[in-house]
C-alpha cells in the first residue's frame, strides 16, 4: 500500500532536503507534489488527497495555518505534520483545533523527522485497513440486505435468512418497512430502440440519483429494481419519520427533470407507508403495481391508503370459476410467461375469450380498458424476459396507438402468446440458465455479487432469475449462496490448515467477526469451535 506525501516549504533547499535526505520509498510513500506556498500545496492537496502534508507554517500568499484551515474545510482528512520555528502556544492551538499530528522544530533533526513519520506511516496503513474492512463489511450486509428484500418483494419467503444481518445487539425491525413505487409511465415504449447497454446504464443512474435524492430524507432505506423502468424504495418506519408530500414533489421534479428530453416519461409514485413486515411487503408491492397501471395517469402521487377499493371491481363470476378481482389474468399471464407454460397461457386465452363472448354492451369499454392493460403488461414480461425482437415489438406499440376492438386486443394477445412460443424454442431453457447460474455461483464463491450481478451476466432481469431459481433449486438465491459458502468453509475447517480468517474470505467473507457471525447462525457453533470438533485431538 503506497501513501501520497506533500511537502510545502518555502526555503527551496528545505524542501530539497525534505524530499532527498529522508528514504520516502522505504517509509512507504510517494512525493506527489513539492510546493513553496500554501496555495500551490491547497491545489495539490485538492488533487491528488495526499496521505501526509507536511508543511511549514511561515509562507507568503497563503500561510501554514490558513493551508491547514482550508484543507479540513475541503474534506481531507490526511495527517498533517508541521515544520516551524514558532513555538507560541497560540500557534499551537490552532494547528490543534485542526487536527495536527504533530511538530518537528527547525532547525531539524532528519533522524527525528524519519522516526516520526515512520511511525506516522503505520498509523496510517493500520487505518486504512481498518477503514477497508468497515467499507467492505457494510457492502457484504448491504448486499445480502438488497437480495432478501428483493426474494421478499417477489413473495419468495426470506425471513430466517434475514436473522443474519441483525446487529449485534438484535437491532432491526422486522415488521416495520415501508414501501414507495416509482415508475417510469411510457420508459417501454419509450425504449424500444435503445441498445441494451444504454439501457443498463440508463437504469443504473436513475437507481444513483434516487440512492442520492432520498439520502438527505432517509436514515435506513434500500434501493430496488426488479425490472427496467420500475424503482422501489424500502425504508425502516421506526428510524424514519413519514415522508411529506412537499419532500416527494421535489425529488419527483429533479427526476422528471432527468427526462425532460423525453416528454412522454412521466415517473409516478405510490407510497405505503404503514408499517409491514417482510413477509407482507410482496402483497403491498403488488398492489402497488395494480394501482399504478389501474389509475388513470393524471396525477403522479397516489397514497394506497386513500385508494378505493372499488379501483379493484370484481369480474363477473362463472367464468373462471371464482375469480376475485381483474388482476387475476395480470397475474396469471405473467406467471405462465415465467414458467413457460404454454398450455397454461393458452388456457388463459380461451378463458378470456369466453369472458368477452359474454359481455353485454354497458361492459365492453371496461373489457377493452382491461385487455388494453394485459397488453401493456405482457409487453413488459417480454421485454424482461428477452423473448421480443425490438421491430415487433414497436409494430405493437404503434397498433396499440390505433382505436382498436375488443376482437383486436385479444387478436394482439394471441400473436404475442404464438411469438412466444417461437422465443421458447430459440431462447436457453430454465435448467441451461440455471446450469449456468450454478456454476457462476461456483467459480464466483469468494467474491462480492448480488442478485443484480448474476442476472446480468445470464441476460435476464432480476425478477425472473429469482422465479428460476427458487423453482430450480427449492430455495432462494441468498439461502442457497449462504449454505454453498458455509458448507464450503467446514470442509476447509476440518482439511485445511488456513487460518479462519483466510478460509472465511475464501468464501466470500472478507471481515472474520461478520463470518463467525454467519456460520454461528448456520451451524450452531463458531467456526473455531467446528474446527475444534474435527481435529483429531477431540
């Protein structure tokens, strides 16, 4: 690890001498700049935040203690040691207030000097490790936090896996998430000929600026995104207080202003902010989802504890059997779509033709409002899913600009499903992706990767990998990863001389006090004591 050291005098053979006479390399450091000022040394500093300054106090232009006040106020946090000839108490005060580390007096001991920054040196590197450690520890929980929350939006149970990632003091609230919903209305029309990368990288800033718009808003809040065009956000009721209106309609400005070239994306919220625990957030999510493409499109907030029920209208029954509201073939459509389950989607066809065939004039707008709605719903599954060359699916866009009949929208429907079905045979079968997944997982153990970063490398969004891969292998993508990486730890515990912190980075876990805390809640013991059990001494 090579620090960055900047000196500033302004005797010109001091600084000579302080950059020659002390063996810099052999101390750790690399000179990144000479200055004979203090405001050459403050651009250098802001450029290159050096690890040491080590700097005079009497200078022209700007002095050693203005220097030192103006980089704290800059954000660096590098040592500062001072060379002077001042010895005053109030001169020391100051440099105190500021954080100085320490002082050498001039004239100057070179034997001195080295000492000292020697010792500096490895207070800095031990520091730094210390801070790489944290950095990484709060990446690796906020990772497994995302990917639980992710299973949990999806419906796919989590909750034991959530235990984990309490603190030490069994901090966490498990029944006290909220939800907000923000979707970008017209981003899949919109998009149609974006290439996938633009896309990608489209996604990705808009999932960092709201990461940066709700920082100042939010204490303990996540960042999701299960699918291109679509956002949610999970915070902690008890940490948080509500958010006010006025503090949403400015984050929705500053977004709305990211688009503003594209005047038919129109970024829509809906907010749930009564307390829920993980198992309930799926429902809460879904419901959402309903609102947002249910509501007409006039206002860009809704509150799902002020919408009717009657949003929501019953279909008639007799025709499914018992159906419960019309987010029945929503629901259906995108599960057969998932599962490639050609027989059930054509079963849901005949199904819907049958409900049209029945219906009497006073009903046919709202069965067109709602085959228009499956539509735009089966458009994005496609277009998540990969299965929807992007010229076929602009000439549905375009049809869908037209006024069209109740017989046009299922004819639509009908073509997409037979589309469909030809992706099926071209596109990789679930089990070849989940071969694939598996052995991603495999040759990927020891490293930090999310849901978002194997979805991407199979080329499938992170809805749909989840759907695969608990149907594939009976449980979550964080449960499987977590026995794959503890199962793989016992076996080097009981055959292998490395040291417990080796082996837990080997498998992903780079912090030992985290790893302990993970195999403990798997195993039932610390790792020490597993090792313990299997020595041949025991």
């Amino acid at each position: 690890m090579r620090l960055k050291a900047l000196l500033v005098d302004d005797e010109v053979h001091i600084l000579n001498n302080l950059s020659k006479v002390l063996p810099w390399e052999d101390l750790g450091f690399e000179i990144i700049g000479l200055a004979k000022n203090g405001v050459d040394a403050l651009e250098a500093a802001t450029l290159h935040h050096p690890d040491l300054i080590l700097c005079d106090i009497r200078m022209p232009v700007m002095d050693g203690l203005t220097l030192i006040q103006k980089v704290r106020e800059q954000g660096l946090t590098g040592e500062i040691l001072l060379l002077t000839g001042y010895q005053e108490f109030e001169y020391a005060r100051t440099a105190i207030r500021y954080g100085v580390r320490d002082y050498i007096c001039k004239p100057i001991n070179y034997f001195e000097l080295e000492e000292t920054v020697r010792k500096l040196a490895k207070q800095i590197i031990e520091k730094k490790k210390q801070k790489n450690k944290e950095q990484l520890l709060s990446r690796v929980e906020s990772l497994a936090n995302e990917n639980i929350l992710i299973h949990s939006l999806l419906g796919q149970e989590a909750v034991k896996e959530d235990e984990l990632w309490q603190d030490e003091e069994g901090a966490g609230h498990p029944d006290s998430y909220a939800v907000l919903l923000l979707d970008m209305d017209g981003y899949a029309h919109e998009s149609i000929s974006w290439p996938a990368p633009e896309r990608k990288a489209w996604n990705l800033e808009i999932k960092l600026k709201l990461k940066e718009l709700f920082q100042p808003l939010l204490r303990d809040y996540t960042v999701l995104q299960v699918r291109e065009g679509e956002w949610c956000i999970i915070f902690d009721t008890v940490v948080n207080q509500p958010i006010a209106m006025e503090a949403l309609s400015l984050v929705h400005e500053k977004l709305q202003a990211m688009v503003k070239d594209k005047p038919h994306m129109l970024i829509r919220m809906c907010l749930g902010q009564e307390p829920r625990s993980l198992s309930e957030i799926s429902a809460v999510y879904q419901r959402m989802q309903q609102i947002l493409i249910l509501n007409p499109s006039q206002g860009w907030f809704t509150d799902i504890s002020n919408v009717s029920e009657d949003l929501f209208e019953p279909i008639p029954s007799g025709v499914l059997g018992v159906v419960d509201a019309q987010w029945h073939w929503v629901e259906q459509f995108g599960s057969g779509l998932r599962n490639g389950n050609y027989e059930a989607l054509t079963q849901m066809i005949s199904d819907l033709k049958a409900y049209v065939a029945r219906l009497n004039e006073t009903s046919v707008g709202r069965a067109e409002k709602l085959l228009y709605y499956l539509l735009i719903h089966l458009l994005r599954e496609m277009r998540e899913m990969q299965m929807l060359p992007g010229e076929q699916e602009e000439a549905v866009w375009l049809r869908l600009q037209e006024t069209l009949s109740v017989k046009e929208l299922i004819s639509l429907i009908v073509s997409l499903i037979e589309r469909y079905k030809d992706s099926l045979s071209t596109k990789k079968s679930s089990e070849v992706l989940m071969m694939s997944a598996q052995n991603y997982i495999q040759q990927n153990l020891g490293s930090d990767f999310g849901i978002e970063d194997i979805s991407d490398f199979l080329g499938i969004s992170c809805s749909y990998f989840c759907l695969l891969f608990k149907n594939h292998f009976g449980e979550t993508f964080v449960e499987y990863l977590t026995r794959q990486r503890i199962e793989t730890a016992k076996y080097m515990l009981s055959g292998s001389e490395k040291s417990i912190t080796q082996i837990g980075a080997e498998v992903g876990y780079q912090e030992r006090r985290y790893f302990t805390k993970v195999f403990q809640k798997y195993t039932g013991m610390t790792p020490s004591e597993y090792r313990l059990k299997d020595s041949p001494a025991s």
